[in-house]
C-alpha cells in the first residue's frame, strides 16, 4: 500500500489551521489536525491531534509573528513524529479574473493573485504569505493553491456581471463569491442523489448562500469580496452605494488622506458592521441569543435582520432556479442555531419549505424537514479539507 500524506492549510487573521490525510490507494483518512492560533500576541496554542482526538502537542507558544507560528508547524511535520506530507493543498478565497482554476503554487503565480488582494483584502494577503512561506519551508513538496472562486465560476455572465461602468469591469471587478470549497463539499456529499435545484445557505460568522442547479453554481451572495450579499458577523452584506458614500464623506470631514479614508470605510463595512454593528453588542451569535433571552432590542433587531434577509435571499433563488428540491444549511450557525433555522423557514411555506419543529431540534447532521413538505430540508457540516484534498489528489495525477 503506498502512503500518500497530503497536509492542508487555511490561514486566518489570527490562526493557521491544518489537517493530514492519507490519500494514498483511493484513501480519504485524517491522520491529524491541529492549529496555531493567537497570533500577534504571548498567549498562543498550538496544537495537535490524532484522529481520535487525543492531544499530541499542546503548547503555549508567545506567537508574536505568523513566522513563527508557521515554523512550528513546520517543524512538528519534520520532526519524524508525524508523516510528512507529499503534497500541500492551501485554502484561498479569491485568485482574481486571471487565476480561476485550482493549479500548482509558483511564485509567479503568487504574485499573480496578489494583484487582486482588493477583492479579498482580509484574506489574500495572509494566504499568500503562508504559500510563500510553504514553498520555502517544503522546498521538496508540491503545493497546489485550491480557490473559493472555482466553484463559483460556472455563474453566467449575467449574474457575475456587475452593472458598473465597463472600465472597472476590464479590470476585472465582477461577483466571485466566496465559502465556495464549503459548497462544493455540500454538493459532493450528496452524491450521487444531488438534487437538480438546491439552495445551500452558509451561516457562519461570515455568512453567505448559493443557488445551485445541477450541481454547479447558477448564484451566490457574496460579490467581488466577502463583504458583499447576506447581513454576517461584522459585514454589512449588500447595502446601497449612498450608505457608503455618505459614511465616507463623515470619514473624509475628519481630514484623513484619501487612503486613510479608504483603509476606515473598508473597517466599517467589513469589521464594524454587520450582527455586530446593529446588536452594539457581539458578532457571535451564541451571545446575542442570550441576550435576547434577557430582553436585548438591539440583539434582537441584529439577528430579526440577518434571518429577514437570508429568507428573502431564498425567495428570490427559488425564483432564480424556477423551484426548489432541497434547502442545506450549513456553518456553525446554520448546524446548530435551532431558532435562527426556525426564523428562516417560518415564513417559507408558500415556496415549499416546512420544518418539522421537533427534527428541528438538533445540532448536526440531519433532515429537518416535515414528512409532507414539498421541499427537503437538510443541515450538512461542510467537508472543506476533503474536498481540498480531493483536488490535490487530482492535479498530483496530471
Ligand atoms: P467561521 O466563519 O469563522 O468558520 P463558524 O462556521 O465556526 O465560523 O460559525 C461561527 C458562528 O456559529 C458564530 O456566530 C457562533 O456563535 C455560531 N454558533 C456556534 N455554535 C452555536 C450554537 N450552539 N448556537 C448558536 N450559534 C452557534
């Protein structure tokens, strides 16, 4: 039996997780996963686990840099008491208009995406440090880049064309979505039964959902960056431009320089807005139902507007896919916020949908709607590693 360890990366502002599978003879087997998080501060962890569950390393590491954050994961995975990998599969959200297919990491073509950091400016940048870093740290292994935007790109023109002045379309500003690699998972673990028209709403702190006809992207919320489509966390979703004009003007009147300016906008829209923003409160969304139990109106008026949209953000893709089969919902809110599924649904049943309440009431994997609703509901935790996994495999047979 031939060992085919393939490591996958998917860095964050603040942590770099990781997993190794055994790919080897048509395997899928997670050997281990782990992380460092706390990055930038003296209290970070690092660690990690077998299959199982057991803890091998659990460190408190100061992690004042992603450097070093990155080396230690470096060097557990040279150190001989773990497998190491053959082939490195990294997570990245955008590769720009030029950059659409999951491929080979040169440093080339690293430079390449990173002249559109603009259209995921809290992830590129991160992400393509890691790829360098990796190719210096793993001279030896291939490392495949594996995009959100690949899912997406079977959106027609029509719907990722943006109705923008055509000079600003050249260059390449158009809807690229986003929670792709989570989307393809939802799709491949219905296989081979994937419905003709289904509905996968991502509900995670960055929140976003996607109309998909026979298995390939028809729609997805988010735009040119995350910060686009459905209310999340600290994101506004989609907001008429004035709202951003006026609050630049505000920021502007404070004599910033024009970038100084830009740098604050984007801070609002995408780190100060969103359940955040209007709750005043927190982008968790385990804190703002406790809250609500103790009578908080904002609380209550920040989660009232990230179910309202999500619903009518499903009303209009039923209309995009001329009907529905099935409703998935995924993330940490979609697998285990019971009420925010209940609040979705509610108002849903001209269109098909109807929960069952006590189905309902579950935290992971299950069916969730009634026996006679027309249309299934589903709750699928995402398999991003897997799928990640699954194209390196890939592209290392090419
Ligand atoms: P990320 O986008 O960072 O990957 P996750 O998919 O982990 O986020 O989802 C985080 C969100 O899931 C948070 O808003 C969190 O409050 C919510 N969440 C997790 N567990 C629960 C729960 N039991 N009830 C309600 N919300 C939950």
């Amino acid at each position: 039996m031939s060992s085919l360890p393939v490591l996958v990366l998917n860095s964050g502002s603040s942590s770099i997780k990781f997993s190794v599978y055994e790919a080897g003879d048509g395997q899928r087997a997670k050997l281990h996963e782990g992380a460092v998080d706390g990055i930038g501060t003296d209290l970070g962890k690092f660690w990690i686990k077998d299959a199982e569950g057991n803890k091998l390393v659990d460190q408190t590491p100061a992690l004042p840099t992603r450097a070093i954050a990155f080396k230690l994961v470096a060097d557990a995975l040279h150190s001989g008491d773990f497998p190491a990998p053959v082939a490195i599969g990294h997570r990245m959200v955008c590769g720009g208009p030029t950059v659409q297919e999951n491929q080979l990491i040169t440093p080339e073509l690293i430079d390449e995406m990173e002249l559109y950091t603009a259209f995921a400016p809290l992830h590129t940048p991160i992400a393509c440090y890691i790829m360098r870093e990796s190719l210096r740290l793993f001279p030896d292994v291939p490392n495949f880049v594996c995009l959100d935007s690949y899912f997406h790109r079977t959106m027609p023109e029509v719907v990722s064309h943006m109705p923008i002045p055509e000079e600003y379309s050249a260059m390449g500003v158009r809807r690229y979505g986003a929670h792709g690699i989570s989307y393809e998972s939802i799709v491949y673990q219905l296989q081979p039964n994937v419905p003709k028209k289904l509905i996968v709403a991502h509900l995670g702190n960055g929140a976003s959902i996607t109309a998909i006809r026979n298995g390939e992207c028809l729609d997805t919320s988010m735009g040119l960056t995350p910060t686009g489509g459905i209310i999340s966390g600290t994101r506004t979703g989609d907001i008429d431009p004035g709202v951003l004009l006026f609050i630049l003007r505000k920021i502007a009147e404070t004599g910033v320089t024009a970038a100084e300016a830009a740098d604050k906008l984007e801070a609002v829209a995408s780190k100060k807005a969103g359940l955040l923003g209007v709750s005043e409160l927190s982008n968790d969304m385990r804190d703002l139902r406790d809250a609500i139990k103790e009578g908080n109106a904002k609380a209550r008026l920040a989660v009232d507007k990230f179910t309202w949209t999500i619903a009518k953000w499903i009303g209009s893709y039923v209309a995009e896919l001329d009907g529905l089969d099935m409703l998935v919902f995924t993330g940490g809110i979609g697998e285990n916020d019971i009420n925010a599924r209940a609040e979705i649904c509610a108002g849903l049943s001209a269109l098909g949908i109807v929960l069952d309440p006590q189905r309902n009431n579950v935290r992971g994997e299950a069916v969730i709607s009634s026996e006679h609703s027309p249309v299934t509901v589903r709750v699928i935790p995402p398999a991003e590693d897997l799928i990640i996994v699954n194209h390196v495999v890939r592209l290392l047979g090419k």
